[in-house]
C-alpha cells in the first residue's frame, strides 16, 4: 500500500521536514483521524486521542495532582508552593512563566 512507506509525503513536505520522526508520526495519525497514542481507535471529535486514552489519560492527571497537592506543591506545575496558598498565582507558577511574554509577566508580578 506504501511503496515508500506511510510518512514519505511527510519527509518530502517542507511542512514537516524539521519534525522529528516521532512528530510526524503524530501529525500522521492527527491527519488520518486515528488516536495518536494507541495507533488504533478513531479520534474523538475536537481531540487527537481515542475515548479510552483520553479515559486513561484523565485519570492520570487526577492522580498526579492529588500526590502534588499532599505533598505541598502546586498541582499544575508540581514545583513548591510558598505561603498559605495551594496554588502558584498566576505570576509565580513556573510553568506560567516560561510562556508568558515579558510584559505580561510584569503585570502578573505587580498585580499580586
């Protein structure tokens, strides 16, 4: 069916030339409408995973936010939370920081 393989439209296109083999394996599956994790199972509608990845998935990320927060850091970057608060305000969380523009950031830090 592939005389070349399946990603040789992907190598060839200027599109797709800089990604590595493991992108353009997901943007592969991402065009076909297959669940890019399992490789397997159509997509549900507005994801790129199949509704028991996605099932799979959820749950992890339950319980990776429920081990941060017992052990006192921020469920959504897992770095250390300083004060009485849960959560890294919007300006303090790391994750945040890294892609929020530079005058963005200064208004986050100002403002708290």
């Amino acid at each position: 069916m592939y005389p070349r393989g399946p990603n040789y439209w992907m190598e060839k296109s200027p599109k797709y030339a800089h990604l590595t083999k493991q992108q353009r394996s997901y943007h592969l599956h991402k065009n076909i409408g297959l669940c890019y994790q399992c490789n397997k199972n159509e997509c549900e509608p507005g994801h790129t995973k199949c509704p028991s990845c996605l099932k799979e998935h959820r749950e992890y990320m339950r319980k990776l936010r429920k081990r941060r927060i017992e052990r006192g850091l921020c469920p959504k970057c897992g770095y250390p939370v300083e004060g009485p608060q849960q959560v890294h305000n919007a300006g303090q969380c790391p994750r945040k920081v890294r892609r929020m523009p530079d005058e963005a950031y200064n208004h986050a830090t100002a403002s708290a």
